[in-house]
C-alpha cells in the first residue's frame, strides 16, 4: 500500500543559489510559492489557503504581554467599548489609537506617576486632548490591574487640566438676530438653526430628528450620548418654522442633495457656512445649544427645569446658567437701587 503525499500538487524546486521553494501546481490553477519551513504550522496554513483558493495568511509579530500595544488593542475589543455611544466611541478610538502608536511598547507594569506627567506634558497647550488622553489612561490602568498586570493606578493625583470657562461660545441675541436676518425662514439654514436653537440638543440628534418624533406638540428625542430620552414641548416660533419648511423625508435636515447627514461632523460644518454666510465666526453650532440653555435660566428656570429639556445628566453645568443669569438679574437690580442717588444722578 502506497501511503499518500502529505501534501498533494507540491512539487520542490531548487534555484540557481540552491534555495529550496514549494510550489503548489494543482490543476486548473496558477502556480503558487508556499512559504514557510516545510512542516510547520505556517506552511500547512498556507498551502491550506492556496488550495481553497485563499490569500496566505499575513504573518503577524506577536504583541508583547503587559504593554499599552496589548491593553490598548484589548479595549478596543471589549464590551465596554462596544457599549459606548458612537460619537464617543469614535474619539475615544482615536485617542487609544494614537496612544498605542506612540506609546505602544511601554510596559505597564513599570510605568510610575512619572511616567505619567511626562506624556500629560506633551499636551499642555491642548487641556482638552489631554482630558481625554488622561480618561483613556486610567481605562487601560483599571483593566491592567482587573488582568493582574499590576496592583496601582499611576494616574491617580493626576489633575484633569482646566478648560476655559466659556469653552463654547454661546450665541448671543444680536448674532441670533443677524443669522435670523440672512436666513428666512423656509430655508434649510433657518430649519437647522431654529431647531438647535429651540430644542438645546446636540448635532448628533437634531440629525436624526424627522416628523415621527412629534407627538401632542412635544418632540421625542432619546440622547445619542447619554440614552436619555427626553420630550421638548414645541416653541410657537419653531412650530411655525416647521410648518413652513417642506420636508418630504424622514428627518427635518437633510442636504442639499436632499439626503440625512451622515455625520455630525458634516452637519456642524454646514452650519458653520451658513453662519459664515450670515457674517459670522466662531459661532459654533454647539454654542446653539448654550444659547437655549441660557434663555432658559434668564427666563427663571430652575436647574433641573433646564436638565429636563437638555437632558444634562449632572446639575453642574446647569447650576452654572442659573447662577450667570441670577447674577445679571442681581446686579441690574444691584445698579437700579443707587441709579437715582447723589453719587449716582439719573
């Protein structure tokens, strides 16, 4: 009994230098190298592959065990990345990505707080990029000490950097009034802007808002970011807007081409055209959403009024409208009380 080839269609071939090359010649087939040692696991899967018909399988260095390369690759893989919201989970790939690149060789385990302030340091100049750079830090930190790799967390004592407090600007009324001015209403631009204006809600929701979303006057938004689901009871002004704008889709902004933006991103930079087309600059579409929440605390609206419509999980960022707009009341009143005095004639 003749014992079959281990290898059918394999044929040796010996060059001109006396390197040996494999070469597999099936029928009905061009001619392929299998690389690799003979016998080894390499080689059985790529001549595996080449008999089906498939590309060899890429040869890949192995990470080494207890580095950022390691940790950052694993979180990218697990559920807790999964379950982030898309926008965050974009940016939040970026950062771990660059991450890795840069710092992929490190070995955790020896990394000291040191260590720490010295990557924090290259981004002085950026306290937002470093906020979160130092977020996806300590996330690669608590999965090394759940996996053993070390019993600490580095970043603890690290302070999260100061970001300005405007940060966004928010839209005053003379540049509501001047946008308002360009763009009549019916116009896309208008649609766009009364809707951020009216709503207070980020780019990634106004996007996906359409007709189905409004029920008994009040638009059904659940957040992108947060999950939170929140009903906005229509304002006259962006009713009218509404009913004035045709809209045969299923969201109220679309593109010119009449399709839903793919992105917030493409959707801010729309409106940063149109407010450029208005004569305005650094005019954020975020900042619409400040703008709402600050007539919202100068009308007399408590923080967690305001948190009802913006859907801000803490009352931090809440507090603080409410606080700008009693200190503009106080203080107008503050001046009133002494406008008619003798050190302060009418």
């Amino acid at each position: 009994m003749i014992a079959a080839k281990p290898y059918p269609y394999l044929y040796k071939d010996i060059d001109r230098q006396g390197r040996v090359r494999w070469r597999l010649r099936a029928p009905r087939r061009s001619t392929v190298t299998i690389r690799g040692e003979y016998g080894s696991p390499e080689f059985a899967a790529n001549y595996r592959a080449a008999m089906e018909g498939k590309a060899p399988a890429p040869v890949i260095a192995p990470s080494r065990y207890g580095t950022i390369d390691v940790l950052g690759r694993s979180y990218l893989r697990s559920a807790d990345f999964a379950g982030l919201a898309p926008d965050t989970r974009r940016s939040r790939r970026m950062i771990v990505e660059r991450l890795v690149d840069t710092y992929g060789k490190l070995a955790v385990a020896q990394m000291e707080h040191r260590h720490v302030r010295s990557i924090m340091d290259g981004y002085a100049n950026k306290p937002g990029a470093a906020r979160n750079l130092l977020s996806a830090l300590r996330v690669l930190m608590h999965i090394a000490i759940a996996e053993g790799i070390r019993k600490d967390d580095p970043t603890i004592g690290i302070r999260r950097p100061k970001l300005s407090r405007e940060w966004w600007h928010s839209w005053d009324e003379p540049e509501i009034e001047q946008y308002e001015s360009k763009h009549p209403i019916g116009s896309r631009a208008r649609l766009a802007f009364a809707l951020a204006l009216y709503t207070s809600q980020r780019s990634a929701d106004l996007i996906r808002m359409g007709k189905q979303h409004v029920k008994d006057g009040k638009i059904n938004v659940v957040q992108q970011k947060t999950g939170t689901r929140v009903w906005i009871p229509l304002h006259p002004q962006l009713k009218v807007i509404l009913d004035a704008t045709q809209c045969e889709h299923l969201v109220f902004i679309v593109t010119e081409h009449g399709r839903p933006y793919a992105h917030s991103k493409s959707f801010g930079n729309a409106m940063r055209a149109w407010s450029k087309e208005a004569g305005l600059t650094g005019c954020p579409l975020h900042g619409l959403r400040k703008a709402c929440a600050r007539r919202l605390a100068e009308a007399g609206c408590t923080a967690p009024e305001i948190m009802s419509i913006t859907g801000h999980k803490s009352l931090t960022e809440a507090e603080r409208y409410v606080r700008a707009a009693d200190q503009r009341t106080m203080a107008e009143a503050a001046m009133g009380k002494i406008s008619g005095t003798q050190s302060y004639p009418r």
